[in-house]
C-alpha cells in the first residue's frame, strides 16, 4: 500500500514542483532543531527572559525590497479542503466518487498541516460505522482497520474507594461499533481519497483566508516557510503560496484558527448559543495478558470530579495481540473552580482500585491530548459562509452522550460535498459570483445528524442545574428513556465556559 501512495503523489500534479522544495525546507529545519531541543536539561524554573508574542505584520509596512512582500503563487482548484480529518477526507472522498461517476473533471485538494496523514488525530475511539457504510458500503474488502467490535459495555458512578453498576443509557449502546486506532483509520481514508485522486498535501498549514474584491471567501494562503524565532525571514524564506478555489471547505476541528476569523466576519454564531468545549486526556496501556478483554468497554462518571464540575472517562480494551488499554479522562471547560487540574485529576482517576487493577502490571506506551466541543445542537452555528462551508467538528458535530463525533463529521463532510458538487456541475451550475451551500444547511438539518443531536440537546444543560450532576443523571434518564428526546422544550447554555470560573482566592 505504501508503494502505491508514493506512485500515486509521484505523478506529477500541478503543484508538486513547488510545494515539495517547501516541504524539504521545513523538514531540514525540524531536524536540525530536535537534537538541541532533546539535549536540554529539563529545568524547574526558567532563567530566560520572557519573549513578547509576535503580532501580525503589516506587509504593507515593510520594506520595498523584504521578501515577504514577495508575490504569492497562486494555484487554483474547484475545492479545497482544510484539515485532513474524518471530515476533509470523507468530503474529499465523496466529491471524487460523485465526479467519477459522472466523468466530471473535478480537481480537489486537501491541505494538512501535520507531517502525515492521521498524524495529529487523537481519539478514544469508539467508532459508529453508519457514516462509513454510506460513504464505502465495501470497507471491509479494502482493509479498514476496523477490527475489534465492541463486545461489552457497562456504565459506573465512581466513589473514592468504589464503583458502582449504572443503568446503561441507551445512546450509549456500542453494538455494531469498533474500538479502533481513529489515527489509523484516518490514515486509511487518506489512502482511499488518493486512489480517487484527491490531491493531499500534509505538512502544509493553511495560515490566512484568502478573500475576493466581494469579500467573499476565494480560498487560503499557507504559512510562509523559513522564518527564525522571531518571525524574520532567513536565507531559506519561502513566500507561502495561495490555493484559489470555487469552493473552500474548513474541517479545522475544534476551535480552528482560520474558523475563528470567519466566525467573526460573517457573524456565523449570532444565532447559536455560546459553544462549549471540554479537554480529553488519554493514554495507551500495555497491560498483562490476564487483564486484557478484548471488545470491553467501560464509561464513568463521579470521582475525583465534584458534583458541579462535568466530566467522566472511558476505558477500552482493543487489539489483544498487543493488549491494548486506551484510557482517557475528559472535563467540561465549564467548571468553577480556579485550582482544579485536568492533568492532575486524570492521574487520581488512574489510582482509583476499579482503575488501578487493570494498569498496574503494565506499561503507558503513548499518551496525547485534545479539545472537544460540547455545546452539541444549541451550539451549531451557521454552516456556510460565501464561499464555502464548515464541517466536522468545525462546526461541532459532537454528540457529547454518546462520547462519539467521527460518524457525525464524516456524514457532514459528506453532504457538503455533495452540494458543492450540485453546485457546481450539477443541473444548473453556478456560473458568477461567490459559491453559497445553502443547501448544505438544509440538507443537515433534514438528515440523521440534526436528529440525533436534537434527541440529545438537553443532556449537558441539565448537568449545570443546582443538583449538578445528580440532577443530570436523573433527568438523562428520563430524556433518554421514557421521552426519547422529544421533551417540547430546549434548555439553554447559561455561560461561556470562561464566565463560570470563579476568581481565585
């Protein structure tokens, strides 16, 4: 398989003859960097003087003769996707099926910013195949690395020193899911885009919106290369190059940079509620042969978190060749107080005895972090800009009881491809002006996706009342089993998660 990727990013597209020198250039500068970062002492305290953050530069304030006033290289595209997650990649896949199909020449490029595909993609994961049978009915056949179904599931409210049988929330059930390495699956999509023809370009960051006279989003401009410490140019400057494209597509996930700015042009969250996020710790046990249960899979909520404060864990036992553990510990960024450590409370969590027991005796082999959007149906703001649309969890598409995004972000990515595709080249294809998706919008709110949000609106909310979290497993209960989620009212986000921090003292 990877002969044939290498053949295929070999065949001599249009943009490798500048964008592989850029490539080269940033590689050559992380290596020569690494062995100084990795013969440092590790100090307690710093000595060295604290640096100021560098601020945008006025291009048009440099000299005449700085090579960053250079001109851009621009190339153009029909679409060009931001981000090479489960989303980018299920939008990149679908577009190529669909023009495929109909012989449509139809040119889509991928830009990821990490060195490789599926490089800086951390989950737990419990993977609901549904997006993935739409998407590749076949994907058995073409060896996804969905190996380890999910065998048992079980929900426990930990004490101090126990662990308590929950009910299990029916949207928990894990039936027909797949504990998986959701880095290696997404490496895996990356393969099957490529055979399509998706154009992927990893180790690329797209750094700037690139805009129309209009104001209308034309594409992105990636970073500029070969730049010293404080952001001045060096011999090996290289001007980042612009990708001009009819459609531009930002699978940035959570709380993405280029997302953030078009959030605020386009006021695309002045309808939404205030999005919430959480932070997710995990780590990856070897364990002995005797604690191993392949197909396990174990949520908690409870201790060491207090009663005010959301969060829980999950525990999945995957690949027993290896006698893989994957352990992670996720808090709600909405908590009050000021000294809580995320950090630190996943180390407690890891002493507690129902833990305890099935690590000690092996070994952490990785370890990672991420950010989560949590605000769920109330928080989804507007999808498209003009120009084009956000996907994944971009938008956050997180369905937060379930613990699960990846089926719900490739399923967006999925539909705006296929409207940008009807846009496009469908019967009555766009001819002037800014390409605008809005049947992207509609087309999610009538699919899947909406409805299963919807059912869970009500979850976080109720986490947040004055019974904290007792209040919310009681009416969690009662939502998700008696009223299935069609309760004649939505509960709002009270705050942002930074206005219910308390001042320290």
């Amino acid at each position: 398989m990877a002969s044939s990727l290498l053949s295929v990013r070999a065949t001599g597209r249009r943009m490798a003859a500048t964008l592989r020198p850029m490539l080269a250039s940033r590689l050559i500068t992380r290596v020569a960097l690494r062995p100084a970062v990795l013969s440092q002492t590790p100090r307690a305290l710093s000595t060295s003087a604290c640096r100021s953050i560098a601020s945008p530069i006025d291009i048009n304030s440099l000299p005449e003769d700085d090579p960053r006033r250079a001109e851009r290289f621009i190339d153009e595209t029909d679409v060009v996707i931001v981000g090479g997650g489960p989303a980018g990649l299920s939008a990149a896949i679908r577009m190529k099926q669909l023009a495929n199909e109909a012989g449509q020449e139809c040119r889509v490029m991928l830009i990821e910013k990490a060195g490789e595909i599926g490089a800086h993609i951390l989950s737990g994961a419990v993977i609901e195949p549904r997006a993935l049978n739409e998407l590749i009915p076949d994907w058995k056949e073409k060896g996804a690395p969905l190996n380890q179904p999910a065998l048992s599931d079980s929900m426990r409210l930990l004490t101090p020193t126990s662990s308590i049988p929950l009910p299990h929330p029916p949207q928990m059930n894990n039936k027909g899911n797949y504990i998986v390495s959701l880095s290696n699956f997404v490496k895996w999509l990356g393969e099957q885009a490529e055979e399509l023809g998706v154009e992927i370009y990893p180790g690329f960051a797209a750094s700037e919106i690139m805009y129309g006279e209009d104001g209308s989003v034309e594409g992105v401009y990636l970073n500029d290369v070969g730049l010293d410490k404080n952001f001045e140019p060096k011999d090996s400057y290289e001007r980042g190059m612009g990708i001009k494209a009819k459609v531009t597509l930002l699978g940035e996930g959570c709380h993405g940079s280029l997302s953030k700015t078009l959030f605020k042009k386009f006021d695309l969250r002045k309808d939404s509620q205030p999005q919430k996020y959480g932070i997710g710790i995990k780590e990856v046990w070897e364990v002995t042969p005797e604690k191993h249960e392949p197909g396990k899979v174990v949520h908690t909520l409870g201790w060491p978190m207090d009663i005010h404060s959301y969060g829980g864990s999950f525990m999945y036992h995957f690949e027993p060749e290896r006698r893989l553990v994957a352990i992670g510990f996720v808090v709600g960024l909405d908590y009050e107080n000021p000294y809580m450590n995320p950090y630190k409370e996943f180390q407690r969590y890891k002493q507690h005895p129902f833990i305890r027991n099935v690590l000690e005796g092996g070994k952490c082999i990785s370890y990672g972090a991420r950010a989560l959007n949590e605000g769920g149906f109330q928080s989804i703001p507007k999808l498209v800009f003009p120009g084009g649309a956000l996907i994944g969890c971009t938008a956050g598409f997180l369905n937060l009881p379930k613990i699960k995004g990846t089926h719900t972000a490739m399923k967006s990515g999925m539909i705006a491809a296929e409207s940008a595709y009807d846009t496009l080249f469908g019967a009555t294809p766009h001819e002037s002006g800014p390409v605008v998706l809005d049947s992207y919008e509609e087309n999610i709110k009538d699919s899947w996706v909406w409805k299963e949000l919807y059912e869970v609106r009500n979850i976080k909310p109720s986490f947040h009342g004055p019974l904290g979290m007792w209040g919310g497993m009681a009416w969690s209960g009662l939502d998700t089993v008696l009223l299935k989620g069609k309760a004649p009212w939505t509960w709002k986000h009270k705050k942002a998660d930074w206005e219910a921090l308390k001042p320290a003292k």
